[in-house]
C-alpha cells in the first residue's frame, strides 16, 4: 500500500502485552538525504497527542485536584467571550471538553491561508485565542452531540497549568513520558540530540496536468499554543511503552503513579456516537478522548479503543484490543493534498 500510495516513508508495530511483536519499516524517513526510516525515526503524532492531555486531567480528577463536572470558565474565565444561546457556555464542563461534545469549532486556527509563508503553523499565543473568542460560538447545547474540536485541548491545557502551575509540556513531561521511560518522546522542535532522527514529512499534490508532484514540508515546525491537542513527536518504540501502558501489560499500569487502569476503563466507556446521522455500521463512539469501536456479539464483544492523528504531512493511528492487550501503532510521513486522499485512508 504505502509503495502503491506515494508514502515516502511509513513504520508499524504490533504491541502484544508488555512488548513489541512486530516491527516493520519501509522507505525513507528524508528523501533527499537518502535517509531510510528505522527503529529510531521520530515521527510527529498530531491528535494523538490529546490521549496524553486527557490522562493527564484524569490524574488530576483521581488526587482530588478538580471534577470533570467543573465548568471549564472556572478555570478559563476567558471563554466567557464565546457567544452562545442562553449562556451554555456557563455548562460546558471538563467532561464535555473531553468527549468533544462541547460545541466547539474543530480547527483551532481557521484564518490561516497557507499561500502566505510568513503566517505561522499554529497560533503561538494564549492572546491569539482569546482575541479570536468574541467571534466564535457554541454550535450547540453542551453535551448533546459529538464534534470534533481542537482547541477545547488547549482549554483542558489551560486547566493542567492553573491547578499545578508547570506548564503543560512540563506536567506531561515529570508525569507521564518520564515515568514511562518514553526518553525520545517531546513536544515541538527537536532537541539536538534527537534532531538527526526526526522524519521529514511530505505532502503529494498535482498540477494543472495532474502529474503529481511530492513537496517536501521540512522536519521541524512548532505548534505553537496548540501542542497539548497535537504536539507530540516519538519514535514508534516509545508509543509502544504509551500503548503497553494503556493496555494494563506495563508495569506502570498497576497503582496509581500515573494513573489507576480502573480510571482508563472509565475513559472507554461511550459517551456520545460520533456520527449519529450517518448510521455507521459498525457504530463508533467518543469516550473521554479516545475513540471506541464495538465490534462483535454477545460472548464475542469486544470494544477496540484508538486515535488518529493528521498534521502538516505526517499521518498516524493506533488502535488497541484491551480484552488481549494487543494494539497496532502505524506512522506515515506523507498525505495528499487532497483532503480525502490522506495517506492513511485505507488502513
């Protein structure tokens, strides 16, 4: 598929328990500089990123520290500015921010025009976002359907910062990567050490003649304001110590260091479909950040838990069986440009 499909570059494992069962890679990791993807190549992982924003709010709700029945203006008065019908953004709450059934936009930064290179890749200012409030509503009453939404990690975020005072990078960092031992994983800009492994990433797009073309995009872009919805970069074997962590198979799933495996389960737990106006058979769910895929009957049920992640021209996904503690991680470093041709479409 990825030979067929243009993907520069792309890498899969198969988590089985507490370790790696499988490993593939193919392709190059940088085009140009003839270097191939291997078990240290660091890709960007985009929204998957929000897995490590809403645990990271979990540990808080288990120590005591807030409810996910706290409306979110308790912590970010400024959302007080968004326009909404009978002032439902008084009833937004952190459970809605993440199950995305607040309300709010999906893109965190709709005024981008990409032909303008001196724009930058994401808003870098929490003044950006509450300049653009004023001008932005609540599509619906909190709580009654699913829509996407970006930013409402930046406001969980905002949260995690106004309860621990560390920044959000720094929280997720003392509390999460490095007690899992996920020593390569960080947020934005590579560090020096680690920038020889980074992936470039790549975006195919045709001319007027429709010969394709596959634009290289550069390894390094910062995103700004939005890293906790988007900002993780990692080599595939530390997502394996984050998956392995998620399916209870890691030492650090039992107790509650990072967080009680009970307090998982309540995350896959359905909240809201996805999509209930298309009918999707097999239906999908949100739960408290994770998507939910309930596949079989009766004795034969089981719930698949995963996310996906698309920005600049990376694309990824991971999808895990909780009931055998099997998952697949899958990373590409190429999309089309066009929007339903992104390379991990048919995976």
């Amino acid at each position: 598929f990825v030979k067929k499909d243009g993907v520069v570059g792309a890498e899969y494992v198969v988590v089985d328990g507490n370790a790696i069962a499988e490993q593939h890679a193919i392709g190059m990791a940088d085009r140009d500089a003839h270097q191939p993807v291997d078990a240290n190549t660091i890709f960007h992982w985009a929204s998957i990123t929000k897995t490590l924003t809403a645990v990271a709010v979990m540990q808080l709700r288990d120590r005591g520290k807030l409810s996910l029945d706290d409306p979110i203006v308790k912590y970010v008065p400024e959302l007080r500015r968004v326009h909404s019908e009978n002032n439902a953004i008084e009833r937004v709450t952190l459970r809605h921010l993440l199950s995305h059934s607040a309300g709010f936009q999906s893109p965190t930064w709709p005024y981008r025009d990409d032909s303008k290179p001196w724009q930058p890749f994401e808003p870098t200012e929490w003044s950006q976002l509450v300049a653009m409030m004023p001008y932005q509503e609540l599509a619906f009453e909190p709580g009654t359907r699913f829509h996407y939404s970006n930013p409402g990690f930046i406001y969980l975020a905002r949260v995690i910062e106004a309860i621990t005072g560390d920044p959000y990078e720094t929280y997720v960092q003392k509390n999460i990567l490095t007690p899992l031992g996920m020593a390569r994983s960080y947020f934005n800009i590579s560090p020096y050490h680690l920038a020889a492994d980074r992936s470039n990433n790549y975006t195919i797009t045709r001319d007027s003649a429709g010969n394709a073309q596959t634009v290289a995009n550069g390894r390094e872009f910062d995103t700004g304001i939005t890293t906790p919805n988007g900002g993780l970069n990692a080599p595939l074997g530390d997502l394996a110590r984050w998956i392995e962590f998620l399916s209870g198979a890691s030492p650090w799933s039992k107790g509650d260091v990072i967080l009680r495996h009970k307090s998982l389960e309540e995350m896959w737990k359905p909240v809201v479909p996805v999509d209930a106006e298309s009918m999707n058979v097999p239906p999908e769910f949100m739960g408290l950040s994770f998507f939910l895929f309930p596949r079989g009957e009766g004795t034969h049920a089981i719930t698949l838990v995963g996310h996906t992640g698309h920005q600049a021209g990376f694309a990824a996904f991971f999808v895990l069986n909780p009931q055998n503690q099997r998952a697949v991680i899958v990373a590409f470093n190429t999309v089309h440009a066009d929007s339903d041709r992104k390379a991990y479409a048919q995976s």
